[in-house]
C-alpha cells in the first residue's frame, strides 16, 4: 500500500514531463507515480519508461492508445494503489517544500477514526506571457490546519473554486462515486472535482501553495479561441454534471455543499452559454437553447435556480442580449484573470 497515487495524463509532453515527475519524486517510496502515456507520438512512452527504470518502487507507466485526459485520470483511478489519489498534468508541477509538509499531514491522519476524504491546498497559476503568478487560495472559506465538514465553509466566491489543482481525495471517495470520465473530452477536470463531493465527509486545508499550474501555450484548453472551437466537449461535461449528482437531495448537513454545488453547475452553464454566443452561429445558438430546454426538463429548481444566476445572464435572447452578455464576460475576464 502507498499513500498517495500521482496519476500524471501525459500526451506528447516529452518536452516538459520531467521536470513535472521530478517535483513528485521527493514524495519517496511512500508514494507511485502512474504515467500515462496516451498514445503520445513523440519521446513521452520512452522518457516515461526510462523513469520506471530508474525508480521502479516509485514509478509506473502505463501505455495506452489515445483516450484523452479524462481517460488518463480514469486509468490512475482503476490502478491507483494509493490511499490518497492526486492528478497532476505533464505541464504542471507541485511545489517541493509544500508536497513533505502536505505528505507529513497525510500521513499523521492516516490511522484517524474517520479517514481524512479530501485534503486541499492552494495552487498558484504560472503565466507564461508576462512571466506573472496568482496565487488562489481559500482564506477565510475554509478552517486552517484542522479536520472539518462541509457545515463549516463558509461562501465561494465567484473567482475561487474547488479545482483539480487544489483536491487530493482519498482514492477510495472516487470509486465510491463511480467516477468515470468521458473519452476525448477536453474540460473533465470539472467533472472529477464535482461528482465526489457528496462523498466527502471530512475535510483538511493547508494554506500552502502546491501546485503550479502553466497557462498561457497557444495549444492550450483554456485559450479562448480552443474553448469556442470545442464548445461541444464543453457541453458534453456541462450534461454529465446535470445528471451526476441529484443537489436538491442532498442531506440537510450538506446545505452549504449544496449552495456550492449549485453555484459551481451554474459556472458550468455560465460557461457552456457564453461561448455558443461568442460563437454566435445559428446551430451555436441553437444548441445554447437545446442545452437550457434539457437543463428544464431535467430539473425545474435547478433550471431556475440558473436561470436567475450569472448563467442567465450569459443566455440573454437576442442580438443586444447577446452583446450584453459577451461584454459581461469582458468584464469579468479582467476582474477574475480567467485567462
């Protein structure tokens, strides 16, 4: 048994994979790193078994045909031998001195009562254009350096959400759910930091910055003109969120995860609307009104629980209702630094 799982996703990432495995390493024998190579075409398969070969009670590689990032993380799920299970991308990488002291508090939790279901830190986005960080982190949402539950958050805003790069969950929290994520989906990190969360029972937040997260490369998910071109992989996550998690039957003492998770779906339809009017085609408008006539029929509390949100505001009718709502975003674009 180890005690953590790192499942790095790694997609022709020979140019930059071993700088990410060699932040993991310091973890030692107490932890695996499961590489996935997803039917890379160029050295990642070779880089990755070299690896294995220098650390074999460390690394392992798994070489699969293409399947996308969702399908790498499914993969680390189903061979994880790690208590705790953490996704770190081949272009990113965790912050050495934060991965001991994030390792020593999961460790002396190991044995607890209750096991520890999700441990959470900050991350820190690396921009590549102007060579700048931000910083996110939690303070002042969530209790500092002690065991909690979901009655003791307090609200999100709209520029800090739970996101892949801050979640360690306990590997068994993911089985439990079922979790598994589309193929060659682009955005499905969404989907692996909602789905779990109502089987989270315990909670653990360290104000240390682990990860780094790179953002900037022309090639990639986040830049603007790659999320209009694959607006459909943004739909496709947005539906399987839909139907994941029934909120409104979740138990009085997950209140507040509820009005997180309400706000979160709400992000997604947010998200999902604005870049079918940037795209502004008439089959993008039509799928943005086929998207809310599902969201209606799947649920009404929820369909109007979006509808009078910041996701309304993104689904304006018309042409001025549509410049109404790209300069919105714009607006919000500069305030939250989304990209």
């Amino acid at each position: 048994m180890k005690l953590i799982t790192f499942t790095v996703p790694c997609y022709n990432s020979a140019a930059y994979m071993s700088h990410c495995v060699e932040t993991l390493l310091p973890a030692g024998e107490e932890a695996e790193i499961i590489l996935v190579d997803d039917g890379s075409k160029d050295d990642t398969g070779r880089i990755a078994d070299e690896f294995a070969e220098k650390y074999p009670d460390i690394v392992r590689v798994i070489h699969q045909e293409n399947g996308g990032h969702g399908e790498g993380v499914n993969q680390g799920i189903r061979n994880a031998r790690g208590v705790y299970f953490k996704v770190v991308d081949s272009d990113d990488w965790l912050d050495i001195d934060a991965l001991q002291q994030v390792m020593a508090t999961l460790r002396a939790h190991l044995n607890d009562e209750k096991p520890l279901d999700l441990l959470m830190a900050n991350y820190v986005y690396e921009h590549v254009a102007d060579n700048t960080q931000l910083v996110v982190d939690y303070k002042g949402i969530l209790p500092v350096n002690r065991v909690f539950g979901w009655q003791d958050i307090g609200h999100f805003p709209q520029n800090k959400n739970i996101l892949m790069h801050s979640v360690i969950y306990r590997t068994e929290v993911l089985r439990a759910c079922k979790l598994e994520l589309p193929k060659h989906t682009f955005y499905v990190d969404n989907i692996f930091v909602y789905q779990p969360l109502p089987e989270v029972q315990t909670i653990y937040y360290m104000n240390l910055d682990l990860y780094r997260y790179f953002i900037g490369r022309e090639d990639q998910s986040v830049n603007e003109k790659n999320m209009i071109k694959r607006v459909d992989q943004q739909l496709r996550v947005t539906r399987i969120m839909m139907n994941a998690v029934n909120l409104y039957d979740l138990p009085a003492t997950q209140d507040k995860l509820r009005a997180y998770m309400l706000n979160y779906f709400s992000m997604m339809m947010a998200i999902s609307s604005i870049f079918l009017t940037l795209d502004g085609s008439e089959d993008a408008l039509r799928k943005r009104s086929e998207l809310w006539a599902d969201l209606k029929a799947h649920d009404e509390r929820l369909y109007h629980r979006c509808k009078f949100s910041v996701a309304g505001v993104c689904n304006l009718p018309g042409t001025l209702g549509g410049k109404i709502s790209i300069g919105g975003y714009r607006i919000a674009q500069k305030l939250f630094k989304f990209n």
